[in-house]
C-alpha cells in the first residue's frame, strides 16, 4: 500500500478511538510526532483550564487528594500558585492542549523567565492607587516557584492518565544561593525589648517568639486555653486565607515558660473585649474570630531597630526570633531535643524518641531558656 493510499484510507474511514490511538502511537513509535492530542479526551484539556481547576482551592482534585489523607495545604499557598500560573504560563501556552506539552516546553518557559526581564508589580503606586509594574529578571527562587506552579500540577494528570507525557521528571533547577540571615546579637535584643514600644501588645509577641521560637502564626493562633500554669501548649497556626489550622508540622507541642511570660500572656488575653474565655484569643483583632495582624508586629519592630540604629534592622524581621532562639539553645540543647521546642521535627529524626522523655526534656529546656531569656524579660522599659 502506497503513502497516499494508506492517507487516503486515514481520511475516508471512521477510526475507532482505539484504532486512532493505535495510529497515533505507531507513528510517536517511528519517531515522527513527539506527543498529539485525540480530541474530547482528558488530554484535550487546555492548559488554562486545567490550571484554574487545579489551584482552585474548592475545586481542586489535587486538594481534595491532600485534605483526605490528612495533608496540610492553605489557601494562601493555592493562591500565590494560581497567581502565577496565571500570570506566567496562561498567557505563553494556555490555550495548548495538556496532552501536547512537553518537557521542553517547561523548559523553554523556565530559561526564558530565567535570563529576559518580566514585567513584574512594584512596591510603587499609579494616580489611581494600583501598584506599578517593573521590568526586572526574577530571582532564581521565584523562578523555581513559577515553575513547580506548573510542574506540581503536570505531575499530577500524569499520574493520574491525563497526559502521557512526563514533563517533570529531570528537570534541571534554577541555582538558588540562600540569603545570610540577619539574627541580632544578645546586646541588641536587650536594647529592643529595654525600651518603651508604642504598642505593648507587638512588644509581647515578639518577646514571646524571643523566648520560645514559636513561628508568627503559631502565636497569632495562641487562645487564653493554651496558657497552661507553666508552659503553652502549641495546638494551632493561624493561616490568614484558612483561620486556626494544626501546627506546621501536624503536630502539637509543649513549651516551658517563665513565671514572668505566663503572667504577660495572661494579662494580654483578659484585655480581650470579646470575651476571655479558653476559646478566645490572647492577640485578639478586630473580631472575635480573628486575631491581630501579624503586619503589625513587624512594623512595630522595624520601627524599633531603626531607632536604635541597630546594624542591618531592615533585615531584622518577627522571624528572626526564631533562629535567635535555635542558635541560642543550640549551644546547650542536644539537637533532637532543641527540636520539641521548635517543632522543626520530623517523623524520620523523633518516631522512636521515647514519650517518657519529653516531660524531662522540657524541663531541661525550659531551665536552659530561664538562664538565657529571664534578663530580658525582666528588663525595666526605658
């Protein structure tokens, strides 16, 4: 049978989806097509939708998967995910079909966003209060980020039979060099927490995240009913998109802490006006339901260390209370144990570490914390 005739037959006869799939993969087998599409298939899908759907928080099949065998994924996170793919990869392939991208389309997007300027919106405002776009390259982390906005969802319909091609597997990651991370020395933080903070509540959230490590959210989330006679109790993070979520790590944990700090924290929640009850929250906001804006307590920081002329204060963020504990506890603190008061554990380094341990660990911790931290609490406010 002749070329022509064998296209002749293509075009004359009703293929079965079968038969087409067979031509189809005959030809991918020879070499002459890398990837076609059939159409109203899984496949056939365009990217565009199929990106919408899968960052929509509510509809994703992706979230829905996650949420069912107890996996954490915010809204924010869905969010920013969506943000970028709509605003990076719709506009370059939206309308292709998801069965038709390849790797090199991966590719070719990531080295373009890699080495050519994108427009990208500024910390500067137009006339009518918009934010400005810039013209700038993209930091090699935010590259991979746009990136994996692609990729995560790609790797997805292809384990699930929505593309036959694997556009993840291999790919060679933008080089990211971490930014050195600006902890303030002990001098500096006595001169932060000695002197008078316009806002007393943001003074106490960052002494409290000073002393204990806790992550921003975590004492956002902090209730009048995690304040035990000696420690608190970390049973929740506050996610500004989902409300109370579990720990980061999943986890709840127990920190030890001064009779001075209880007392704060105590005095904090009973001026709450909503109500004092175990329920309600110790940093309360604007309603019962939520807490105070974690943006508040960063500005009341920054003003802080810029009035001091402390080196570096811009850098100087509520984080960095949190490695200013690990680097201080580390000095006398096994490693694993360090771990119960930070919750940076992980299943892998604690599975077998023996329960019976922990109420004596966070004795250990919380004497060594005492030794560090009971100067700075008790520092009269200039």
């Amino acid at each position: 049978m002749t070329q022509q005739e064998i296209v002749t037959n293509i075009l004359t006869q009703d293929w079965t989806p079968d038969g087409v799939s067979l031509i189809l993969d005959a030809l991918k087998l020879k070499n002459y097509i890398v990837s076609a599409v059939r159409t109203q298939t899984n496949e056939s899908e365009t990217l565009e939708h199929f990106l919408e759907r899968f960052w929509d928080y509510d509809k994703s099949p992706y979230v829905h998967e996650k949420r069912i065998v107890g996996q954490s994924i915010h809204r924010r996170y869905t969010d920013i995910m969506l943000s970028r793919a709509r605003t990076y990869w719709i506009p370059r392939m939206g309308n292709k079909p998801l069965g038709q991208i390849t790797k090199e389309d991966i590719k070719r997007v990531m080295w373009q966003l890699a080495t050519q300027k994108q427009n990208v919106f500024s910390r500067k405002k137009n006339a009518d209060g918009s934010r400005k776009k810039t013209a700038q390259v993209l930091s090699a982390e935010t590259v991979n980020q746009v990136v994996r906005s692609a990729t995560c969802a790609l790797k997805w319909a292809f384990q699930n039979g929505l593309t036959p091609n694997d556009c993840f597997s291999g790919l060679i990651y933008c080089h990211v060099t971490p930014q050195k991370r600006h902890i303030p020395t002990l001098s500096d933080v006595k001169r932060i927490f000695g002197i008078h903070w316009n806002d007393s509540a943001s003074r106490l959230a960052n002494l409290t995240a000073m002393c204990t490590g806790m992550r921003i959210g975590e004492i956002q989330a902090l209730q009048l009913g995690d304040i035990g006679s000696d420690r608190i109790y970390v049973r929740h993070n506050w996610a500004r998109r989902d409300g109370l979520k579990t720990p980061k790590n999943g986890e709840a944990r127990e920190i030890l802490i001064t009779p001075e700090l209880h007392h704060m924290l105590i005095r904090q929640g009973m001026k709450n006006p909503f109500g004092t009850s175990p329920g309600d929250f110790i940093f309360f906001g604007q309603t019962r339901k939520k807490p105070r804006s974690a943006q508040f307590w960063n500005k009341a920081l920054k003003e802080i260390t810029l009035s001091l002329g402390i080196k570096n204060a811009s850098n100087i963020t509520f984080h960095c209370w949190r490695h200013f504990f690990t680097a201080c506890m580390a000095d006398f603190v096994d490693g694993r144990k360090l771990q119960l008061a930070t919750g940076h554990k992980t299943m892998q380094m604690l599975e077998h570490y023996a329960a019976h341990q922990s109420e004596q660990t966070l004795e250990e911790l919380g004497d060594v914390s005492r030794q560090l931290f009971l100067d700075i609490i008790r520092l009269p406010i200039a």
